[in-house]
C-alpha cells in the first residue's frame, strides 16, 4: 500500500457538492491499494500513520504523533498513486489494485486506525471527490508498506 500523507490544520472531502468528510490538526492520507496488498498491511499503514512523529512537541521538534496532538487521521482511497510512468506520458495502473480488492483493504486500514484510538473521517470509495486541505509546515510524506 502507498500513501501521502500530509500534515494538516484542515482538511475536506466532499461528493457532488455535499461534505462527507470534514476534520481539524490532523494528517491526511491519500491511500493507494497495489495488486499484491494483503490485510497485514493495511494493519500496518494504519499503524505507522498513528504513530508518525510530525507534530511539534514543547521543544519544537517533530516528535508527537497524532494519538500526542489528539488529532484526526483522514482516509481518501486514491489509485492513481499506483500509477506506473516510466514509459510513454499516459500512466499504466496495471498495478493498482482492482475495486473489489481495493474496498476491504482501504476500510481495513480506517478501522485497523480507529482501533488504535483515533477518530478518523474518510472519503466515499470510487466517487469523484474534491478534497480540500491546508497543509501545515508544509509537512508531506511518502508511506509505502513494500520493500521496494
């Protein structure tokens, strides 16, 4: 599985102009699903995306996680992160996950991440969503659960 993961002061998602996701500090997670991804894994994305060290402690380094800030983990399944573009200009997603694959995995991460104790707001698999964002620092990083 990969992510991108930002740190944020807001974030929004909504569905053909409604809100169906709505969230204050926290971090966002554009989430892709790969072919071979099995449910350990999204264990441990939702894992490691609880406990990154990206939020400012008292000292003002990054060393609190969002289980320390009591922050919210958004979730918005994105397959176009599997997108392969090393040949040709039109992105192969060969090895992106098919939906039927995909929707556990991605549900599997949101509650592996609730289990964990945070509250976390997700987008609506497959729809064409607009997500909206400030992100704080800027703080943006690559997750990926594959030893690649």
């Amino acid at each position: 599985m990969r992510a991108v993961v930002q740190r944020v002061s807001e974030a929004r998602v909504e569905v053909d102009g409604e809100c169906v996701g709505a969230m204050r500090e926290g971090l966002l997670a554009l989430v892709g699903v790969a072919r071979e991804d099995t449910p350990e894994q999204a264990d441990a994305l939702a894992r490691k995306l609880v406990g990154l060290r990206i939020f400012e402690g008292p000292g003002g380094g990054m060393d609190r996680s969002l289980l320390d800030v009591g922050g919210t983990l958004g979730v918005v399944s994105q397959f176009t992160l599997l997108g392969e573009t090393r040949k040709g200009r039109r992105p192969s997603f060969s090895n992106a996950a098919d939906p039927e694959a995909a929707r556990p995995l991605i549900d599997r991460v949101i509650e592996s991440a609730r289990s964990l104790g945070v509250e976390v707001i997700c987008g609506q698999f497959g729809a064409q969503m607009e997500v909206s964002l400030v992100n704080r620092g800027p703080v943006t990083l690559w997750v990926d659960t594959q030893a690649r």
